[in-house]
C-alpha cells in the first residue's frame, strides 16, 4: 500500500471511529491494521503517515494534532508521555487522542 492510500485510510478510519488510534504505538497501528482491514505496512512507514497527518492537523488548542470525529484531537508523545520530544526510535512513538 503506497504511502498516500495510508495516509487517505488512516484518516477515514481517525474520522468514522476516533478513538481507534488511542493509546497505542507504532507495532499496535500495525497490528489493528492488520487485524481489522488486512494491511500490511511497516512500523516506519505507519510512524512517517502517522506523523504527517499530526503535523498537518490544527487541533483546538493551537497545536500539531488533528481533530477527529468525536471532537477529541489525536497528538502523540514519546514512551513518556513526553510531547514533543526529541527521542526517535520505533517504541518511541505513542498517539492518544486529548
């Protein structure tokens, strides 16, 4: 699946169930994709889709992030919790809705 194809999904998915995409890291992305749509994809190519549509989004603080169906926004931070952080790594990544 090319990256836009994702990208177009993840969205559709993000609007229709907003939570779907809540608490979870990169290898969890990869196995609901897998589990409920039949989609393959790298961890790095779910990490690089994920991030363009967070940093594309205008949540309603002014952020990065990017307002989903049920008005929450989905943002992500590091394994701690941290927003923003400069840590990079598979396991680094973890998006949640606010």
């Amino acid at each position: 699946m090319k990256v836009k194809q994702l990208k177009t999904l993840i969205i559709n998915i993000i609007n229709e169930k907003p939570r779907f995409f809540d608490g979870v890291c990169a290898k969890d992305i990869k196995n609901l994709l897998l589990e409920n749509y039949e989609i393959s994809v790298s961890e790095r190519t779910i990490i690089k889709v994920m991030m363009e549509i967070i940093d594309e989004g205008q949540n309603k603080f002014g952020g990065s992030g990017y307002v989903c169906g049920d008005d929450s926004t989905l943002t992500w931070a590091d394994e701690h919790s941290n927003a923003n952080s400069k840590m990079r790594g598979l396991h680094k990544y973890w998006w949640f809705n606010i």
